[in-house]
C-alpha cells in the first residue's frame, strides 16, 4: 500500500536504483521534549534495561588472565540460588501497586544480607549484577533493579515510607552505581536500605569511587563500606579485576564523520533524532535526570551535530546520565565534531567524578562504534 510522505518528510519521492533510502519523516529533536514520568512508571521500570535484558551467567565471557571473574560467577549464582524458596502465587496473593495488599515473600537464613561487587568500569559489573536479578528464583515483581539515580528518584516521587513499603515485600534490589559523591543521598539510600534489610531483603551493588579517591579508575570497597554506614556487616565484597571488556580487542572507535554525513544518516533512518551538541546539552539542563530515559522514547538513533568540549562540571554530569541510558537502551549515538575522548577536559578527568567521565567515554565510544552502519546504508560514508 503506498502514501503520501508526512509532513516534514525528507523526500519527494522513492529513490532511484542505487540510492539509499530515506526516511518518511524527518529526524525527530530531542531538545523539543520536554517528558514527564509519572511513579507507578519509575516503579515498574525497576527491571534490568534492555541491553541487560537477555544477559545471564553464561553469557557471562570471564577474562582467563582474571581468576576473580570466574570466583564472582560462581559466588553470585550461589547467592542467587540461596534467595529461593516458596512464594504465593495466584490472584489472591497479587501485589496491589506499591506493595499494598500482598504477604511479604518469605525470607533468606541469617547471613550477610548483601553482596557489592567491586572493580574497574567495564569488567562486568552490571551485567553480573542483572544477571544476578535473573537468576534470583523469584518472579520480577518480588525482585527490583535500578541505579542510584533512579531509587532517589523513587524515593521523591513517592516518598520515603511509601518507598520503604513499596519494596520491603521484595526477595532482591538490585543498586547499579551506587553514588557516593553525595552525601545527602548516600544518607538516604543508607537509611532506605537498613529499612529494607530489617524487612528481609537481600542486596547487591556495584558504586562509584568517592571523589578524591581514583584509585587507578577502580573503586575501593572500604570506602563504599564506610559510606553505608551500619549495612556494612551485611554486605560480601566481590573483587572484579579486569580490562575494559567494551574495547578489548575491538578496532577504534570511527573518527567523527562531518555535519552533511551525520545530516544524511539522520534522516535516512527511521526512528533517529538528529540535534545540535550544544543545543542539547543547555535542553538537558531544563530535564531532570529521572527523565532522560523517556527523553529517548523510541528513539532508535542519536545523531548529533558539532560536538564539543563539555564546559562545565555540571553539565558533564548530566551528560553521564544521558550516556548511561543511552548505553541501557542500546541506542547508536552518530556524531560530527570531536571524538568522544576529548569531550571533557584534562581537570575533569584527574577530579573526583573520573570515574563517571571514563565510564561515558566508554560507554559512547561502543555506541558510536554500533553508528558506523547507519553511515554505510545512507550512502553518506
């Protein structure tokens, strides 16, 4: 069945022999969106994103040169077996939304409530940490799995004894990136979490390093220990050494390909956005973080124009954000300008969010890497 193009379409008509083909619609601007997210959406997306949606242990591929990769497999998958046991089941028994109305789900032994796995950005912390969460013999609505970013945010939109009543009836929570440059919200999550502790329910995190404290790119479990306060005895640290896995082996990451190439490729594929860089970091500064993930609603591609230097700190902490649901999503990230290894400046990368910066480095140089075919089909490249 044919159509008329839509308006704001690219094309006047099919393309020719030869020709890649365009889009019907034109690119759509992230920084035209301003979404909002209501709670009973930040608690049902509680779940590992879509990049770890299929992972497990076995697809797990530990580095043979480090033993402490194969340990933490076999530690974590006991763990996960141990969190077992009957659970009701059936319309009587389902939870009503935040928890109410449903028997709490019966409980673990005695024994440390909680693992924390600790190690260097891109060794597998979250995918052993999602793989966790699949592995845990109980059904998704009894097992919950978020960053730190995205309890906090929980905890605003619902509050902190409705959170506390929300997740208490739970087997596992799942923290990725647990943030210990606040100490505000390490305060609170502290709190949150030795609520959920006396409630039964088991723990596992991987956090990043205080500020001050590089440690090589690595974290250090002490300081994560020190920071939960009391939830310290409850916790088994899991040590992951390792390399990079995003990059080990892989060629380079594609050099930034021109405005007119990025234009092209944007255009040409369904479902892409296509933005100014500096545009969209000022449209960030008007979303909260909590909403980055809807900013990006089916968004299939992320093409952007002019990359350069990120100016400021605050700036390059939203940026974080955006990479790292970016990265969940698995959303290809197009751009013209400079690499990505260049967007923060040399300070940043010797301060106390190192860590973040190298993680987004990362993190966008493997999505700019998934890019390079929507390149080659426009015909741009």
């Amino acid at each position: 069945m044919s159509s008329s193009p839509s308006a704001g379409s690219s094309t006047t008509g099919s393309p020719t022999a030869g020709e890649a083909p365009i889009a019907e619609a034109a690119p759509v601007s992230l920084c035209s969106r301003e979404p909002h997210v209501p709670a009973d959406r930040l608690v049902a997306e509680m779940v590992p994103p879509p990049r770890f949606d299929s992972v497990r242990f076995s697809t797990y591929l530990p580095d043979p040169n480090q033993p402490s990769q194969t340990e933490a497999v076999q530690v974590l998958e006991t763990f996960a077996a141990g969190l077992g046991g009957a659970h009701a089941v059936g319309g009587s028994a389902r939870r009503g939304f935040f928890g109410l109305g449903r028997p709490k789900a019966p409980k673990t032994p005695p024994g440390p409530r909680g693992v924390y796995l600790d190690g260097g950005y891109g060794v597998g912390k979250t995918h052993l940490l999602a793989s966790l969460w699949h592995a845990t013999p109980a059904e998704p609505s009894l097992k919950a799995f978020g960053t730190f970013v995205e309890l906090t945010n929980l905890v605003g939109a619902l509050g902190f004894q409705q959170t506390v009543q929300t997740l208490s009836g739970h087997r596992l929570l799942c923290i990725d990136e647990f943030e210990l440059d606040d100490p505000g919200d390490t305060v609170l999550v502290s709190t949150l979490l030795g609520k959920l502790v006396d409630a039964g329910v088991a723990l596992a995190a991987t956090s990043n390093t205080l500020p001050g404290k590089l440690g090589e790119g690595r974290f250090a479990a002490a300081d994560f220990l020190r920071e939960i306060q009391g939830l310290s005895a409850h916790f088994r640290p899991l040590r992951i050494d390792g390399e990079d896995y995003r990059h080990r082996g892989l060629p380079e990451a594609p050099a930034p390909y021109g405005d007119e190439q990025v234009t092209k490729a944007a255009y040409a594929t369904e479902g892409a956005s296509l933005d100014d860089f500096p545009r969209l970091l000022e449209h960030l500064a008007r979303v909260h973080p909590s909403r980055y993930g809807a900013l990006t609603d089916g968004v299939r591609a992320v093409c952007l124009t002019d990359v350069q230097p990120v100016p400021d700190q605050s700036t390059a902490l939203r940026l974080v954000v955006l990479a790292d649901r970016l990265y969940d999503r698995e959303v290809p990230v197009l751009a013209s300008g400079l690499p990505f290894d260049q967007l923060f400046s040399e300070e940043m990368l010797k301060g106390g969010y190192r860590k973040k910066y190298f993680r987004a480095i990362s993190r966008l140089t493997a999505l700019a890497r998934d890019a390079k075919p929507l390149v080659e089909a426009s015909g741009a490249a």
